[in-house]
C-alpha cells in the first residue's frame, strides 16, 4: 500500500515499517466530572439598559410620594417654580379717588401700594388737569401733597400736550386715540419700617398716538419708579417719586401689531388692582 494516507500525507499512516495502516480513532470524550462549562454573559449594552430603566421607574415612585405644595422648596438655592407667581394677601377693596386703598402696614402692602400708584402715575389721566389733581390727591401724604401738585402740573404744561398732539384737556385729536398706561412687572423693598418704606416698581409702558396720521405711533418701553411711602394711620401715601430707564429686555420677533389693534385693544382690555 503507498505510505500516503488518505489527507495525502507521507508516513502519516506507517505503524513500525510495516506498511499497514493505521485508523485514527476520535479523541477521548471530555472529563464528565471536570469543571462545568461557564454559561455565555450577557451583552454588557442589556445590563446597561435594564439598569437605566430600574432607575428611572425609581425616579418617578419618588417623585409621586413628594408632597405637591407651592410651598415646598428644591435643596439648593434655586428659584421655585411658583418665585414668580403671586404672593401675599389679597388685593385690597376699598377706593380713594379711583384708587385703591386700605394697603396693609407691612412690606407687602407698602409693595401693593406702590405698584398700584405707579399705574395711576403711569395713565393718561395724569394729562387731563382735573383728572391728575384727583389722583395726586388720592396718593399723596398731606405734608407733600401741594409740592407733588406744583411739579406734576409743571410735567404735564400745555406746551407739552401741544407737541404730543394732544388737546389743553389731555384729548387725542378726532380718529385717534391716546395711549399712556403702565403696567407692573415687580416690586421690591429697599428700606423698610413701621411708619415708612421706599419701593422700586419694575414697569412697562406704553405711549403714543394711533391713527394713520399720527407722528407720534404707541411704542414700548421698561422703567423704574422709586416711590417713598409713608404710613398715615390708615394707609400707604406717596411722599417722593421719581423714574429712570430700564431694566429693559430684547426685543422679541413679535410682528408689530397696527395702529387700529392697538387702539381696540387699549379700549377693550381693562386694567388690575395689583397686590404683592
């Protein structure tokens, strides 16, 4: 027989020389009592998620046993979801000239008080010369009340209505109509005591003239005013006050609405009682 075996090896099969061939039996089978064959693990990115998972329904259980109260504060010093809602007690209800009156003798009825003069301050009232007399009269403590009169009229002289293009009354011209309001956006103590306080109120406003012809068109704008206050047994009276710009924000996209929305809207939407 030729020395080749059958994978056509040479000597592969010989068996001492003498040209037999050899069979090649298969390899013994593995030990039986030898160590156990360790099972495949899973996939390292299924552990991950099921762990992810396990952590999140965790989350949401704890999450769901929190008390759900406004008053209830993060760990940190990060704002609450409700630091910008309204707080304190509720606006007052009493009138004085139109305005509100009846604040608390505490911060946040100096804070009310001062928002809600503001917006008198801040109305085209004050143009109209009776009209601005009462509101004076209405904020004003006795001992400035005839100072705050002499100045407010000398702001708001006949020459001044003539360049707006407003009449000795305060009137827009026929077809128009005039804009002047002021709406709060915050308020803050600055010194507080029993029987005094000074309040910043952050505002927006509004001015202008619509109308086709107007020279003047209503256009926005972020300001200031800083009132001091006095207790005057019964209520919260305007002592001093003065304005300055800002702080003002950018500009949305908002398209600009036209001169007869803003006069519709003007006369349509009404104004607030603002509390603290």
């Amino acid at each position: 027989m030729s020395n080749d075996d059958q994978y056509g090896g040479a000597g592969y099969g010989e068996v001492g020389g003498t040209g037999q061939t050899r069979t090649r039996l298969p390899e013994a089978p593995a030990d039986p009592y030898g160590p156990a064959r360790r099972t495949s693990r899973a996939p390292r990115s299924l552990v991950t998620v099921v762990g992810v998972v396990v952590l999140l329904i965790a989350a949401i259980a704890f999450a769901n046993q929190a008390p759900d109260t406004p008053d209830a504060k993060p760990a940190d010093d990060t704002p609450s979801a409700t630091s910008t809602s309204p707080t304190g007690t509720d606006p007052v209800t009493g009138k004085q000239g139109g305005l509100p009156s009846g604040f608390a003798q505490d911060q946040q009825g100096a804070q009310s008080a001062a928002a809600n003069y503001a917006v008198a301050l801040g109305s085209d009232g004050m143009f109209n010369p009776a009209r601005r007399r009462s509101i004076v009269d209405a904020m004003a403590d006795g001992s400035s009340r005839t100072r705050l009169q002499t100045a407010f009229d000398a702001d708001y002289s006949a020459g001044l209505l003539a360049q707006i293009g407003l009449t000795k009354d305060g009137l827009a011209p026929t077809g128009s109509t005039f804009v002047n309001r002021t709406v709060p956006a915050g308020a803050k103590v600055k010194n507080f005591s029993g029987g005094s306080a000074s309040v910043d109120v952050w505002c927006i406003g509004m001015f202008g003239l619509t109308g086709d012809k107007s020279t003047r068109p209503v256009t926005s704008s972020w300001f200031t005013i800083s009132m001091a206050l006095k207790w005057n047994g019964s209520d919260w009276k305007v002592v001093e006050t003065s304005q300055k710009d800002g702080p003002t924000p950018v500009t949305g996209d908002v398209p600009v609405s036209t001169s007869d929305e803003i006069g519709s809207a003007v006369t349509e939407f009404g104004g607030f009682t603002y509390a603290r």
